[in-house]
C-alpha cells in the first residue's frame, strides 16, 4: 500500500510542476503597468526617466524576466530591467522625425518566451520653432504707393501640431502693418512713403505659435527675419545740401590754386539727375569751384585777398535731357584768411625740452595723490586760438588723470591718481604712459607727445589663494599611518618673503591628520587606524599664511572607503522556529560593514531535510512553505515522524569584494492555524513566540487603551454628579422682637462664645449671656429674653433648583422685610458685645496689676 501511494504522489507531481506559458497583464490603454500596449509619451520626457513597467505572471509562480527587443537598424530608445519590469527612456524623442516606435515585448519564466509586438505613440510637444519660407527678403516700393497697399505675404511654418503649430505674425513699426493670421506687410493707413526722408527700411517680422505644453509647462516658441524694403524715388524735390553750414580757411603762405573742401559728395539729389555747381555771387573772382566736384580753389596770390572772411553762394542745379537746368538749391560757404599756426606744444622738464619722464612709487598710492616726482611744464609759442591745446593722458586703464585738460599758451602739468586698486605689482611691473598735447582751434592740429614710465614697488597686499575652496579626498580604511590623503595648493602672488606660504590645519575632524607646513600635503597620524565603520566622515580647514599673517582658508573633505572587513552572522548557529502553514518565519543575518554592497546580505538554502520544501526569499530572509503544501496531511506525507520538525541550513552571503558568508541550522516545528486553542490570540502568541517585542506592545496597547476606557468613564460620572449636586442654603427663623419703653432699644444677644466662656479668667460667667441685654440712653442693661414667636404664616420661599418649595425649619419662616430688620439689629447687637468684652478685659488688666 506504501509503494502505491508513492506512485501516486510521483504522479501527482508531475501535474503540478507541468509548464505553462508565462504571460503579460492586459491593463488597457493608459495604465502604467501591463505589456505596453497602446501607451503613448510626450516627446519632451526626459532622457533616464522611468515610464512604464512591464507586469505579467507565470501559472506555476515561477519568477519571470522581461525583455525589449526592437527591428534591426532602428534605434533602441527604451531599457528595461529584466527583473522589475521597469522601462527607462534611453535616447531623445522627436515626434517630428518618428511619430511611433514599434517594441517587442518578452517574458519568459526560463522555459518559455512569450514575445509580443506593440506599438509606442509619441505625442506631440511644442518644440519647434517656426520657421520662415520666403525670408529674409528685399522689397522695392514706389515713394508713391498709396497707404494700405499691400507690399509683402509673409510666409512661416511650424512642424508642430494642434495651437503649437498655429502661427500668429506680428512686427512692430509706426510705418507698417501686417495681418496677423495671413502675413500680408501692408502700409499703416495714414502713412506714406518718403524717398527724401528715408531710402531704406528695415523690419523686424515675428511669427508666433500658439503655445503648448513642454516640460510640464506651457511655452510659446517664436522666430523673427528682416525685411528690407527700399522706396523708389520720384523726381519731385529740388537738389539740397546735406551738413550745412561750410566754412573753408586760407593761410597766407597757401600758394595759388589751393583747394578747399569737396562739395559734392553733400549734395542730395536722385540719379540719373545731373547737377552742376558753381559760385553765384560774393568771391571777388578770387574763389573757383569745380562743377562737377565742388572743389573749390583759390585763383590768387593770398597777399592780394582784401578781407578777412569771405562768405559766397554756390548754387546747385538740376540738368535735364536736353541740359536745361531745372531746379537748384544754394548754401553759403564762408571762408576765413588766418595767419599761419607754425609753432607746435612742447613739454620741458627742469633742463629744457624733455619728451620722457621716469617715476618709482609703491603700489597702490592713495586716491586723488599727486605724482610729486614728475615736473612737467607744457608750452605753445603761438598766440590766440593757436595757442589752445587740450592735454589727454593715455594708458592702461584709468589709473592716472591729468590736470589741466585744457591750456592756453603755458601751464605746469600734474598728475594724480584716480584708480588705486589697478596699480597693482603683480599685473604691471612699471607703467607707460603717452602725456599728449593737441591744438584745438588750429586746421594743423599740431600735437607733442611725452612718455611717462613709473615703476611700481611690491608691497604685501595680497592674502595667498587655494586652488579650491574644499579639496575631496578618499583614504581606504586599511590604510596605514603616515598615508597620504590630498596635497592643496595655495598662492601668493606677493614677490619676495612676501609670497612665501605656510600650511596648517585645525578643526573638529583634524585630529587624525597632519600636514606638511611647506608643501601643503595632508597625511594621517602615524599612530591612526581609520575605520569606516566607527567614523566614515571627516572634515577640517586648511590655512595658508603668509609671513605677515595674512591667510585664507579652505575645508577638507574626507571619506574613510569601506572595505569589506566583516563576515554575515547570526544571532546563534543553531535557531528554531514555529511555522504555521501559509504564514513565513524569517531568519536575519546583520553584517557590520559601513557601505553598500559590503553589507548587502543574499539568503539561501544550501541543504534542507527534507528536500525542496521550502522556498527563501534572497532579500529579507523570510522562509516559507514551497505553494503545493498547504495542509498537515500533505506535512504527514512527505515526513513519516509524528513530530513535524524540519531541519534547514540557510546561508547569509555579502555582496562585497571578496565575498564572505556564514551558515545556520534552523529548526522549523510545522504546525497548523486550526490546531492552536484560543482562538485568534492563541494564533498570534505562536506565531510570535520568536518576537517578544511584538507580544509586549501588543499587550502595552491593551493597557493603554483600557486605562484611556476609565479615565473617560469617569470623567462623565464626576461632570454629571456636580451639575445635578447643589446645597440650597438654611435660613433661621428669628421672631420679630417688642418695642420697649420710649428711650429704649432692646435686642437678644446670642452667646457668642460658647459654652464656658471666661472660666478662671475672671470674665463674666457663660449664664449671663443668656439673658438679653439693651442699649440705653446712658449705656447697656439687661433685659430678660423672650421666647421668639412664629409669625402667622410662611413667607413665599424663593427658587428652587429642584422646583420644590423647602420647608421652613420649625414650621415657621420669615418674610424678607422682617429678615432685614433682623439682621441690622443683630449688627448693632454685636457692636454692643463688643463694647463690653473691651470693658470686662479692660478691668481684668487693672486687677492683676493691683
């Protein structure tokens, strides 16, 4: 019978572990996970994002992988993890290039693939810019086009789709208008065209998309080109002359038929219109011009020139077809006769003319300083405006003005500073300066120049300067001391002692570590052990100084490497553990090194007994049950011992370089969820025999929460009792005493001491108080009690809480108006008694010191 039902088993194995075909999740359009179906992706998705996730199952549970495969020669934009699914995009989408990628798809459990081929939509992203047709372009228009013409159809395209490729046109001029949707250039109205006024116009046309979503926000693109447009001239304006007025000089040394200025190239007139100058009146025949040129000369010996200033016409007329002159403009031309300007500047130093001048000076002199060191005279022989000269100062930069700027005839030149901070030793060794003098007024513009050469002095006025503000640096925790972590560099740029530099460190993170004070190299303590799993961070600041104490800093930043030093372990070798069917149990090695991957730790099953029941995930440890066993029968079946203990050794392997790994023999005692007694808390106490910390917050919550019961319970009861609770107060009935004889005032006194008042005190005895005493003209006196007596009826009794009427104490009560009378009466009593317990102890004082 045994060997029977091992055949069945065998053959009920092999139905179970018979291999199916993996297969994808069919999740629809526009879901993230499935076979990727119908998925669509924006153009503008950035390179290295995560898109999609392939999703699918085997029959059997098996793990499945993924794959992306794409048609030869096309370009594989998207990666995928085999394990996860996840597809990353790999290389940039251009809808306008491709507007979908074809894809295939795998999964496979390692015995079968299954392939499908899907197709990948790329939307569209507004990215284009347009793009203009028919410009640049150039345009000739008539000066006589009428406004609103229309001149130009500007034409724009954009290979984007939806608003994206709409195009809007749009330019801005006070001349021209343009459609915005069809690109036609038209004349603003109201406006005209001047050949006169302008030959040439130059516009700048902008043509727009409608906007759309890019990157996650909406963007409008735009293009802009130039149109020229030139206005035709039409003959309607007579020749004029352009920079007006024109003066001319003639010295009197100026030989015969000296020339003056060219007037043609300032006339304004239209080819192929000819014209012609000449002189028109007020040139004493002294003065020629030539027609064609408008150069005009001098026809005499200057001697014979009777005036100072000669102010002639010359005329400009226009020539026809047949050499009619047509129309003309005129402008005045004056022409002054001036001696001659035959003496330049000159500079001269403390031993006559001098043309270089020398300086040595310290960097960076005071602003506004004078360069005492230099005495310069400058001086223009000639007189008048000949004599005017303006003196300028060139160089580099603006280090250095000159004063005065303007001279006439002789003046002594100074110098000053006016930029310190570029007087620097380190840019310039010595300066060269051109100190230069040029006429003002005079045709000649005669000019003298000097050098002036300074040479500058070093000073300590710079701190020195790391190559970096932090240096980074990475020591493996092996190292030995004395190795060597970074080298920083620092300089000065001083000269001298000045620039020599010195290196030290300081800070929190500095203790492990010395530096050479020369050279700047950083190395650990020869006693250090650098360990990365008690400190993997350390940071500090360098100093550079120079010999006067001028320094700058920089930090340091270094990371201990994790080597991997450390084996997995468990808490023991030997574990049991109570598995319930269908629930894990795990089992958790730790692993002290510092970093990834050396403390990343993979679980596996190297032997269990018996085989192949059980499955371990790799990640967490955690142990079950293989799927087809779910009941103890099958338990019983597979073991022949009464007892369902299994025995497991479960390795615990790093991941680092080498590898290292430790194992463990777990126990597992099998047992079932319906054999535990009690219920659901009998359950959850065997499963979580192995997690006391687990049982102990469960049963701290319990507390809690009956604790937070009580409180609350109790809370109410207190609030209820104290609002329903209230003590109405007891009012004593007092009787409304008799009046006395006239002159006199009766009260009763209550005993207001008690009982035994005044014994052995030599006080009144406690009976008398008994009687009641009144107040008198002349004092107080007894006067014997009465017994109160009711009134005839109860008083209304005030409100009660309860809506019942309290009872009066006696059978009898008071009105308020007899209450009132009583109580002032009872004050008056008091003040009596008072009164004569002062006169009682008064005497008593007089007999004890008798």
């Amino acid at each position: 019978h045994c060997v029977i039902v091992g055949v069945c088993l065998c053959v009920f194995v092999c139905v179970v572990v018979s291999d199916f075909a993996p297969y994808f999740y069919d999740n629809g359009p526009y879901i993230q996970n499935g076979n990727l179906a119908l998925f669509s992706l924006s153009e503008d998705t950035a390179v290295g994002t995560h898109i999609y996730s392939l999703n699918g199952t085997d029959p059997e549970g098996q793990e499945v992988r993924y794959g992306l495969a794409f048609d030869p020669g096309s370009k594989q934009y998207f990666r995928v993890d085999p394990v996860s699914g996840n597809i990353t995009l790999v290389e940039k989408l251009d809808r306008e290039k491709q507007d979908s990628i074809d894809v295939l798809v795998s999964i496979t459990d390692g015995r079968s693939k299954v392939v499908e081929r899907v197709t990948v939509f790329v939307m569209d992203a507004n990215d284009e810019k347009p793009e203009f047709q028919n410009m640049p372009a150039i345009v000739n228009v008539l000066e006589t086009a009428q406004s609103g013409s229309s001149l130009f159809q500007v034409q724009a395209l954009d290979r984007d789709t939806g608003s994206g490729g709409s195009i809007n046109y749009y330019l801005q001029s006070s001349l021209f208008s343009i459609d915005r949707h069809s690109g036609v250039l038209r004349i603003r109205s109201g406006e005209t065209l001047d050949y006169e006024k302008s030959k040439t116009h130059f516009v700048t046309v902008i043509a727009k998309d409608g906007g759309g979503d890019f990157n996650g926000r909406e963007q409008f693109m735009s293009s802009s080109a130039s149109l020229t447009i030139n206005v035709v001239d039409q003959q309607d304006t007579p020749p004029s002359f352009i920079g007006t007025p024109y003066f001319g000089f003639v010295y009197e040394v100026s030989l015969p038929v000296s020339t003056m200025p060219s007037l043609a190239h300032t006339i304004h007139h239209v080819p192929p219109v000819v014209c012609v100058l000449f002189v028109s009146a007020g040139d004493d025949g002294v003065f020629g011009i030539n027609k064609t040129n408008g150069r005009i000369t001098l026809l005499t010996q200057p001697g014979n020139l009777k005036r100072e200033i000669f102010n002639i016409i010359v005329r400009a007329s226009e020539v026809g077809e047949n050499g009619k002159l047509l129309d003309y403009g005129t402008t005045p031309v004056v022409i002054r006769v001036v001696d001659l300007n035959n003496n330049p500047p000159t500079f001269y130093g403390e031993h006559g003319p001098q043309n270089t001048f020398q300086l040595t000076m310290n960097e960076h002199p005071p602003e506004g300083e004078i360069l005492r060191g230099l005495k310069i005279t400058v001086n223009d022989s000639d007189q008048g405006a000949n004599a005017k000269f303006n003196l300028r100062l060139i160089g580099p930069g603006r280090m250095l003005r000159v004063v005065p700027q303007t001279v006439l005839n002789e003046a002594q030149v100074t110098i000053l500073v006016d930029d310190s901070s570029s007087m620097d030793y380190e840019k310039y060794q010595f300066l060269t300066y051109k100190l230069l003098a040029v006429e003002i007024d005079t045709p000649e513009r005669f000019s003298a120049t000097a050098d002036i050469i300074i040479h500058l002095l070093d000073t300590n006025d710079n701190a020195p300067k790391f190559s970096s503000d932090y240096y980074i640096a990475r020591i493996p925790e092996n190292s030995p001391g004395g190795s060597n972590v970074v080298s920083v560099t620092a300089t000065d740029p001083d000269s001298g002692r000045w620039g020599e530099v010195r290196y030290s460190i300081y800070g929190s993170g500095a203790d492990l570590f010395l530096i050479q004070p020369a050279s700047g190299i950083i190395y650990t303590q020869p006693w250090a052990s650098l360990d990365a799993e008690l400190r993997s961070k350390y940071n500090f600041y360098v100093k550079a100084e120079d010999t006067e104490g001028k320094y700058s800093l920089a930090e340091v930043f270094v990371t201990v490497l994790d080597l991997n030093d450390h084996s997995p372990a468990f808490n023991q070798n030997l574990l049991e553990k109570t598995m319930v069917i269908g629930a894990p149990v795990m089992i958790q090695a730790v692993d002290e090194d510092a970093e990834e991957p050396n403390n990343v730790i993979e679980y596996s099953i190297m032997k269990a007994d018996p085989d192949n029941i059980f499955d371990i995930n790799t990640s967490t440890g955690e142990i079950v049950l293989k799927s087809y066993v779910k009941s103890m029968a099958i338990v019983q079946n597979i073991t022949k011992q009464k007892e369902c203990i299994w025995s497991v050794v479960v390795q615990a392997r790093d991941q680092g370089q080498p590898s290292f790994s430790t194992t463990a023999v777990l126990k597992i005692d099998i047992t079932e969820a319906t054999q535990l007694g009690g219920g659901p808390l009998s359950t959850f106490l065997m499963q979580s025999r192995d997690k006391p910390l687990q049982i102990l917050a469960m049963l701290a919550g319990v507390i809690g929460t009956m604790v937070v019961v009580t409180v609350t319970i109790s809370t109410a009861t207190f609030m209820r009792n104290k609002r329903s609770n209230r003590v109405l107060p007891h009012r004593r009935v007092r009787r409304r005493p008799q009046k006395p004889s006239q002159g006199w005032s009766t009260w009763t006194l209550p005993r207001p001491f008690g009982r035994g008042w005044g014994r052995g005190g030599g006080g009144a005895p406690a009976d008398k108080f008994s009687a009641g005493w009144v107040w008198g003209r002349s004092g107080l006196y007894r006067w014997p009690i009465r017994r109160p007596r009711a009134p005839r009826r109860c008083p209304r009794p005030p409100r009660s809480t309860t809506g019942r009427c309290p009872p009066c104490p006696g059978g009898v009560a008071v009105t308020a108006k007899a209450k009132r009378k009583q109580r002032s009466k009872e004050d008056l009593m008091n003040k009596a008694l008072v009164s004569e317990l002062k006169m009682r102890l008064e005497q008593k004082r007089l007999q004890n010191q008798y």
